[in-house]
C-alpha cells in the first residue's frame, strides 16, 4: 500500500514515540525576542529523577524527521514536483534545507519576512510567494522570490515594473477558484486575464494553479481537478506552451496516490502533511509518516491542590467569556508558563500521562496534574504535541525558544 494512500486506514496511526525534548540547538525565536531569549535556555534533563526541566516555553523541531516524512512525500508523488511549504516554521532555515534534502524542488513561503530568512542563511533554491503580495511589495517580491501566486492584474503590472527594474524576469501560477472561494480568478475570466499577461515583457506566465481545503474546506476531487487541468490545457493553447499545473496542496496528496487524480498535474505545494505527517482532509496520521515532528515544552510555575469550582460570583474572563466548571472536589493542578499569546491551548495535547489541559489566559496554561504518577516540580517541563494551528503560533512566538536537532 501507498505509504500516501488515504484509504490505507489499516497501516495508519502507526504513530512514534515522543521525540525526547532537548536535543539540538536553541535558535533565537524568529521576530522580536525578549531578553532573556537565546541566553541557552530550551529543556535540558533535570538534575533529578529524569525529568526534563526547562526555563521557558521551548517548541522543539526534529528536522532530521521532517527530511525522512518530505522523502516518503516526494516519492509517493511521482512525476510530480513538490514545493515545500516552510510557513508553519516562519521560514526556520533549518527546516527549509530538512525539506530540500527530502527531494523538494521548491519552498514555499506567505509572508517575505520569512523568505528573507531563508535567503539570509544562504538558502539559494527557488522560493515561491503563496500569498498574493500588494503591488508596493512588488520589488521585495521579485528581490526574494522565483515564482508568485497571482489573480490581479494589477499586481502583475506592478511585478513586471519591478522586475524590469531589477532586470529579472518574474514567474507567477496564475490561480484559478474553483470552489473554495480564495484567492483565485473565476474560470470565465482566465484568457482575458492570460492575454493580458502574455503582454508584460518581465512576467511570465508559468502555470495555472489551484488551492482547495483552506478556507471553504473543498475536497479535491475528479470534477474540480479534472475542470483545472482543461483550464491549464485551454491556456497552454491560449500561449503557445506547456504549462505547470498546480493542483493544489496536502489536500491533494490522497488523490494522487490512490490513483484518482487526473493526468496533468505537474505540481504540489505541500506543508501539513510533510511537517505533520497527517492527510489534511482528515487529519487521520498517514502511514509511513512522522507525527511526531514537533514537541512543545512548558515549565510548571506553580503547583497546588485547590478546589475546582472557582469561589464567587461569575463575571467574564480575560477573553470575554463566562466560563462553567464541573466541580470533581479538591485536585492538583498546575499552571505553566505558556498562554494563549503564544498558542491556543485546543490545539495542544498533552504527552505526559494524566496531565488534563484546563484552559488559559494570555500567559498561563492551566492543567489538571492529580492523574500524574508523581506531581511534577518547579521548572519541570510537561510536554504537548501541537497541531499544525497550534504550531504556526507557537513558531511565531517571540517568547517561545525553538531547539532544531541537528540537520539530516
Ligand atoms: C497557496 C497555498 N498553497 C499551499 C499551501 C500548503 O498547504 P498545506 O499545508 O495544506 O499543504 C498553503 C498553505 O500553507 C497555501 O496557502
């Protein structure tokens, strides 16, 4: 079986252990960090009993695992090309030559300060732009990035401008909504929108792409890929020249590797399911896959028995919320410091047994400990796999530390 296949529902979950934390380097969290961040803090074994303590909220990154999960990618996309898709990390450098050791051709980025990130540490590969910039970012654009999304002419002006200025030439993937109402043209209004750009002298139509999953939650299926590749098909008679065809991103992986796609895509751009090891459409793990790419940290700050009904009247919490509790008597608890400035605590599951996440406010995460084997310490780190969600936050944190393991 496919290691890729979404029906492979018997070879799947077959999940990895935690990674242990500590291992690598900290790295200086990507944006502002405060003072104290880079001093070497990260987790480390505790003195005592084994326990992993930890100065600060640390987001650990096995890299080494995200080289085996876009290798197993790569290879189940065959004849495809794979751009891989670093924003879930804010464009950790480290991560973007993990995913180019696994057979990408490409990465992928949103944001230009995290493409100036991978350019700063020496990344010279093409990086593509996945999110339309404004028209003034045009020279940044051409400056960092190969190939950009498009779908406003207007923007696509201002690119050619830069790009003349710049004496380079520009690719984009003109994208197309076929349902999921992002970005995208409207079919009808592709060769009007091909012609105009076929008449830019530094920007260059290079395929005709797609983004399904991401805000209307549209599966990709044998209509809407079937309607893009004729688009692509339409377009390439249109100019004269082969096409790429971007069919989408993790959400199309399962099609392609249960056989159903198509012929005629050419490329992916693929983040979740590399970095995550899950199939998007579910969020089921896929087989063959890490799960276990990420890990974070957080040291207790506190630790007491109290009752689990709060004492008083019920106003609003510091989210605007009215909360309701279940009263289960007196119970351990702890609170750590993470909150919800730098993750939304749904997003987090705990991997130390009988930790129970209670909630949080912006800087403290509450957890039910009474289940623990032993109570945990001050400073002792109680760990959580995030989600994808929870990951981009927490990668966004200048007061999350980020260790990376040594690159594959
Ligand atoms: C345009 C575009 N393409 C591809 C991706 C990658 O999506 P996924 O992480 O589901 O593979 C994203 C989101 O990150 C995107 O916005």
């Amino acid at each position: 079986m496919h290691p890729c296949t979404p029906c492979a529902a018997a070879v799947w979950g077959a999940g990895d252990a935690p990674s242990p934390p500590g291992r690598g380097r900290v790295r200086r969290a990507p944006s502002v960090a405060p003072e104290t961040v880079g001093r070497g803090g990260g987790t480390a074994r505790g003195a005592s009993a084994g326990r992993p303590v930890t100065a600060y909220a640390t987001l650990t990154v096995d890299v080494e695992k995200i080289a085996a999960n876009a290798r197993a990618v790569v290879g189940t996309l065959v004849g495809i090309e794979v751009v891989a898709v670093t924003k879930c990390t804010c464009g950790a450098p480290e991560v973007g030559r993990a995913l180019l050791a696994g057979g990408a051709v490409a990465l992928g980025e949103s944001r230009h300060e995290n493409a100036e990130r991978l350019r700063g540490a020496g990344i010279e590969a093409p990086l593509w732009l996945l999110r339309a910039p404004a028209p003034e970012r045009a020279a940044e654009t051409v400056h960092l990035f190969e190939v950009s999304l498009a779908s406003e002419l207007e923007t696509c002006t201002a690119l050619d401008a830069a790009a003349a200025a710049l004496g380079r030439r520009h690719q984009i993937l003109v994208m197309v909504d076929l349902g999921d109402l992002r970005e995208g043209l409207m079919p009808g209004d592709l060769p009007a929108f091909v012609d105009a750009v076929e008449a830019l002298e530094h920007v260059e139509l290079a395929g005709v792409g797609v983004n399904l999953t991401c805000y209307g939650a549209i599966m990709p299926d044998e209509r809407n890929m079937t309607e893009l590749v004729e688009l692509a098909r339409a377009t390439e008679a249109r100019v004269g020249r082969r096409l790429a065809v971007g069919g989408g991103n993790s959400g199309s992986i399962g099609m392609i590797a249960s056989g159903r796609m198509p012929a005629g895509v050419t490329t992916l751009r693929v983040g979740e399911t590399i970095l995550h090891g899950v199939d998007t459409l579910t969020r089921e793990p896929v087989a063959g896959l890490h799960t276990d790419v990420f890990e974070v940290g957080a040291p207790v700050i506190e630790c007491k028995v109290k009752p689990s009904l709060p004492r008083g009247e019920v106003a609003q919490d510091a989210y605007g919320n009215r909360p309701t509790f279940e009263d289960r008597g007196a119970r351990r608890r702890a609170i750590l410091a993470l909150g919800r400035q730098d993750v939304m605590p749904e997003w987090l599951t705990p991997l130390d047994e009988g930790v129970e996440i209670l909630g949080a406010s912006s800087d403290h995460l509450i957890v039910d400990v009474e289940a623990m084997p032993a109570a945990p310490r001050l400073g002792q780190a109680l760990r959580f796999r995030p989600s994808y969600a929870a990951t981009v936050q927490l990668s966004t944190s200048p007061y999350v530390h980020k260790v990376f393991t040594p690159p594959a």
